[in-house]
C-alpha cells in the first residue's frame, strides 16, 4: 500500500510542475491556493468547533467528537 500512495504523490508531483511550467502556470498556481484555503480551512474548522462545545458544556457534543 505505501507503494501505491507513493505513486500516486510521485504522479501529482509531476503533474503539479509540468503545470507550474506551462503557459497557464497562474492557473495552477490560483488552484492550488484555492485548494490550500479550501483544507486549511476544514483543518482549524474541527478544532473550533470542539473547543466551542467544550466551552458551552453541549451535551450532544460527545457524539460528535467521537
């Protein structure tokens, strides 16, 4: 399986810069910083959202972490 997956990120890496290095390289990149927004976004989202049920003291929010 690591195989697979190191595969994979090989592919996106080549695919990544042969885009980076065409004639559309600002498309690219505006994908790729719309995509890090995008993750970034859901990765501080979880966080704030536990830490606001904490604080509120939910008591439906045991479901939700788990």
């Amino acid at each position: 399986m690591t195989i697979v997956w190191a595969l994979i990120v090989t592919a996106g890496a080549i695919a990544f810069l042969t885009g980076a290095r065409s004639a559309d390289a600002a498309q690219v990149w505006s994908i790729y910083l719309v995509n890090l927004v995008f993750w970034s976004g859901l990765a501080v989202t979880g966080p704030a959202i536990a830490a606001m049920m904490q604080l509120t003291e939910a008591r439906w929010s045991p479901s939700v972490r788990r």
